[in-house]
C-alpha cells in the first residue's frame, strides 16, 4: 500500500469523505538507529497518557472569526486566507494583541484537572505569528505586540511544576506572512521556500527546541511541498531533545521510494472507525467547530459526547487530543473550562478504564458501549466495561468470551459485578442502578490473556456480506440521532437531517462490489455510500419515493464499491441537507464477477 499524508495537498472537488479516506496514512517507522524496544520506551509515556490539551492561540484570537465588523466563515485560525486579508493588514492585528489575563499556572492546571497529561500549544499556525520570543522573525509576540512577553517561557516552567509534558505545534510549510512561505495566494510575498524553510521554519523550530526544556512533542501540520530533503534539517534538529515524539505530517513521502518519517497517526475531527492496529495514532478534535478562538462559534459539543470520543477512542488504542480556543485576553473559554471539569470529575472515578490501558477485546461493535482492557502484573488481565447504555434488565453480554471471571466491580463505588457463562458468551450483571453518569464503568479480572470466538463481520455462504440495523453505529447531528424499530429481520432505523450509519466487516480478497439496501421513505432523497481506504470513493442513488408510506421497505441498487482485503468500514447517510426522513433495514455487498 503506498503512504499518503493526509494533509498533502487534498484533491480539491473531493468531498470531506473522501478527504476523511486519504488521512488512513501509515507511519510508525521508528526514528533512524532506534530499536522497536527503544522505541516502546520513547513511546510508554504518550500511549499511557491518553488524554491531552491542544491549543490554539495566536494572532488570530483578535479578530476572533470577523474582519471589519463582518463574520469570516470557517476556522478563526483560516481569518487571514479565507478574508484574504492582505499580509500588512494582518500583520497590525500584533498592536492590539495584549493577553493580560492569560496565566500560565491556570491553563495547565484545568488540563490537569482534567485529567490531560500532556498540552501542544500552537508555536506558531500558518497565519506565521510566533507566539514565542523569536531571533528569526520580529513577527512574534514579544517584539511586535504591547504584551512584550513570551507566553510559551511561563507554559513550560508551569508544566515543569505540575508535571505536565509539554508539545509544540509548528506550521513548517503553511506561513502566509514570511517571504517564501507556502499557501498565500491572495497577496503573496515574493521569496524562495527553501530560503524561508531555513532562514524561518528550521530557525524557530531549533529556538524552540533549545529555549524552552524538555519537549515533549512536536506536531507538524498542511506539509505542503516538504519533500524529504527539505524534511531532514527539521530531522536533525530533534536529536536536540532525546525522547522528543512527532506526529506524521512533517513531509508528503514519495510513494515510489519514501517512508514517511513520524511516530503518530493523526487523525482530524474524527475516530478512525477500527483504530489503526498496531500503530500510534491520536485524534485531535475541536470542542466547538473553530480550533482558534471564534467569538460566535457557539456550537459546543455535550460532556457526553466528549467522553463517548474518549471512551470510544480508548477502545480503539488511541490518544484523544482535545482543543481549546482561548481569547486574546489569554483566557480559555467558560464552555471549554467547564466540560473539562466534568470531564476530569469523571476520569478521577474511571480514569483507570483509560490511561495506560489497551484496545478492547471485540472485533464487532457492542450494543452496550466499549471496552479497553489492561495487563496485570500477575499475568492476568483486566476488562473494562465502558457502559454507554445501561441494559434495562441490568445484564450485558461479552460475546463469544467463555473464560472463568474473577472478581469483578464498579469503578464507581466498588459494588460487585458478577459474570455468568452462557451459550454466547458471559453474561455480566450490573449492580443497582445508574446514576447520572454518561458512562459506568465495570472491571472484571480474568488469569492470562483474553480470547473471544466472536467475529468481523464477513461474507456468508452464498457470498454475499448481509450488514443489519445491529451491526450499525448510528451518528445523529445535534438531536438527530436515528431512531431503532423493531428486531431481527425487519429492524429498521429511521432518521432524518443530518445522520449517518457505519459499518465494519471483514472482506477475503480484494474486489468491486455491488450495494443494495432495503429502505422506505416518503419522499425523493439521494443516499452516499463510501468506504474509507486506498480505493475510497462515494456512490450515490436517487431513490424514488415507493411504496404505501413509511411502513413499507423496498430494495434499491445504491452502485458498486471497491474494496480492499481486510478490515472495511462502509458509510451510508443522505445527501439531501433539509430534512427526509427515511428507514433502513439491512445493507447488502453482492460481489460483482
Ligand atoms: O490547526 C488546525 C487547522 O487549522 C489545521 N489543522 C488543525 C489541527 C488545518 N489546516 N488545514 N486544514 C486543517 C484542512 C482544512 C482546511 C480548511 Fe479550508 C480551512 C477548510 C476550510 C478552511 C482551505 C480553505 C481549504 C478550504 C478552504
């Protein structure tokens, strides 16, 4: 398979499904001279971790998503390009930039009172303001602003103090500001990459390795036109700080002859729906919809979902890299500040169900929730149930798991769990009842490794890979989420607005593959299926409205996919934006000769 870093250049008319299948990148090269135990113990802390705080702040924090008195769409951090704002114009924004209220000691305590275990500040984003006190360029905070202060100096001495580590982000290639940096195309200033590659990225880049004590992480970002030889100075450089841990966007690999150098995977704004096996990866997620500070991005995400992301990441051998926007004044957001509090009240009772643990045991979504699991010293192991969804009759199956359960309990309170054998697995029964927790935890010991004889998804006899409403991980926008009906053969889903159903099985050899699926709807709607991965494309359908109303489901041909062997994750939703309401029942994947 060839390797592609996911924010090499993006075909532009691609949808954001598609761009969501080119970030399935690969890494995990170890660095140069290292062997994969010393890369284990380079990498014990981060994959014990978790949970860290991303940062965004910076110059554009001031204008905080609107130029002249007028909202500019998308990313704060993007004002300077999509207002394509002129270099001078934006570079006056450093006058009024004054953050007095930003206190270093405060930020890394709520990250630690969330529970994060490490923070990666944006040193400098593409808009090419350093946030650090910088001989390789005047445009930073110290030198051009009224603050006159480096704010990264306080961050790392407060996290040297309360033992959080530390990361920078670094823009290495984007940089609308400096002679010769890459993706100004609304008022360009003339120069040479390669000359604003040495003279500023690798300047700051080794300013920030030297000034500031340990560093724990570097995260590269839009490696635009990095080659490998314009990546290695940026190599070398990081033999400056032993220990030090790089995400994989540094450099766009060759795929005819070059690794991509980098210990992370890095998927954006989403979960990787089978994690990646094998691999270092951490997901990194707006709490809102901006990264930088946007004064009318309302749209918060619920302490619930934001744990469901940790939980379900976790379940998947992931990190979870949550943002914060904070303001000009230096402060971080009271929405931001408190989901990170209940949050870190939640991780205090179950955080041992989340650091230092391993991807859970099965292969198929549970209905239930997810679980992660942990070795214990004495050869045994622990399994964490992470309930999302308390059973009425308080019972879960672990399916296909016959092995003889220890003690068991919940994380909250201690009360004990009892695990019975059945013909499809472990009956677990929960005690008493749930509280108002989004997610209980249960811990249940068992001697030696664990085993389940449950299975992916694959093709049945006749060929064909039958997905049922069970088998779907349903995704609602806000309120929307879509709605179960009925059981076993006629389950349905409906769902209307914005909704998507995922998922996962397993395919022999790789192939093209027709897709049909069994839906009702009352009016004329167009479904988007696609598959994440090397040949990831969408298919779409018109359907006609048919049949005598909601009750009545009819078969429709949606197109034919290809697919990889392997692991797959298939994704149905609507293309219609206004609300259609619609039912589905199964999915099924007809090989095509
Ligand atoms: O720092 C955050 C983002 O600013 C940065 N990565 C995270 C961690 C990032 N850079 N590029 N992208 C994310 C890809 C998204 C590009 C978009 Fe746009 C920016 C979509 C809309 C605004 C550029 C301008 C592409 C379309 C319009």
């Amino acid at each position: 398979m060839f390797r592609r870093n996911p924010f090499a250049r993006p075909p532009r008319a691609l949808p954001i499904a598609l761009l969501a299948a080119f970030c399935v990148a690969t890494c995990g090269v170890a660095t140069a001279g290292e062997t994969p135990t010393q890369r284990d113990a380079r990498m014990e802390w981060w994959r014990d971790a978790k949970f860290g705080m991303f940062i965004h702040w910076g110059l554009f924090a001031v204008p905080a998503g609107e130029w002249r008195g007028k909202p500019v769409p998308g990313f704060s951090e993007w004002l300077m390009n999509q207002g394509r704002i002129p270099v001078a114009d934006y570079a006056k924004l450093a006058q009024d930039f004054n953050p007095v209220k930003f206190n270093a000691d405060e930020w890394v305590g709520i990250a630690k009172a969330a529970g994060m275990k490490y923070l990666v500040i944006t040193a400098k984003h593409h808009d090419g303001f350093a946030m650090f006190e910088s001989a390789a360029s005047p445009f930073n905070i110290v030198a051009a602003t009224p603050f006159k202060h480096d704010p990264l100096k306080d961050l790392a001495a407060a996290c040297a103090k309360q033992g959080i580590k530390l990361g920078f982000y670094y823009s290495q290639s984007q940089d609308w500001h400096h002679s010769g940096g890459a993706g100004n195309h609304w008022d360009p200033v003339p120069g040479d990459y390669d000359q604003y590659l040495e003279k500023t990225a690798v300047a700051q880049v080794r300013e920030l390795l030297t000034k500031y004590g340990p560093v724990s992480v570097l995260w590269y970002d839009t490696p635009r036109r990095m080659t490998l030889a314009r990546a290695q100075p940026f190599l070398a450089l990081q033999a400056l700080q032993p220990g030090l841990i790089f995400n994989n966007r540094l450099m766009t690999p060759d795929p005819a002859k070059d690794h991509l150098p980098g210990d992370t995977e890095t998927p954006e704004q989403f979960i990787p729906p089978n994690g990646y096996p094998g691999k270092d990866w951490e997901t990194c997620m707006t709490m809102n919809d901006s990264w930088g500070f946007k004064k009318d991005d309302h749209h918060w995400k619920g302490v619930e979902t934001l744990l469901h992301n940790l939980s379900d990441i976790s379940s998947k051998g992931g990190n979870f890299l949550l943002n914060v926007g904070p303001t000009a004044e230096g402060e971080i957001p009271g929405p931001s500040i408190e989901r990170l509090k209940a949050m870190g009240a939640w991780l205090r009772t179950n955080g041992e169900a989340v650091y230092g643990t391993q991807a859970g045991l099965f292969p198929r979504r549970l209905p239930w929730g997810r679980t992660t699991r942990k070795a214990l010293p004495d050869g045994g192991t622990r399994l964490f149930l992470h309930v999302w969804d308390w059973p009425q009759d308080g019972k879960l199956l672990l399916p296909g798991m016959h092995q003889k359960a220890g003690a068991g309990r919940m994380l909250a309170g201690g009360a004990v769990v009892s695990a019975m054998d059945s013909p499809g697995g472990l009956v677990v029964g929960l005690p008493g009842k749930p509280d108002d927790s989004p997610i209980h935890v249960a811990a249940l010991d068992f001697s030696g490794p664990l085993t389940t004889d449950q299975q992916m998804i694959t093709a049945g006899a006749d060929g064909r890979v039958v997905l049922s409403v069970e088998d779907a991980e349903l995704f609602g926008e806000d309120d929307g989420k879509p709605v179960v009906e009925g059981s076993g053969e006629t389950a349905s889903f409906r769902a209307a607005g914005g909704w998507k159903a995922r998922y996962s099985f397993q395919t022999a050899a790789e192939g093209l593959w027709s897709v049909c699926a069994e839906v009702s709807l009352a009016a004329y709607n167009r479904l988007n299926v696609s598959a994440p991965g090397p040949f990831g494309r969408s298919i779409a359908a018109a359907i006609q409205p048919f049949g005598d109303g909601p009750e009545s489901f009819g078969p429709v041909e949606l197109g034919v996919i290809k697919l990889p062997a392997g692991t797959n994750s298939l994704e149905l939703k609507s293309e219609m934006n206004e609300v259609r309401p619609i039912g589905v029942r199964r999915i099924w994947l007809t090989p095509v000769k």
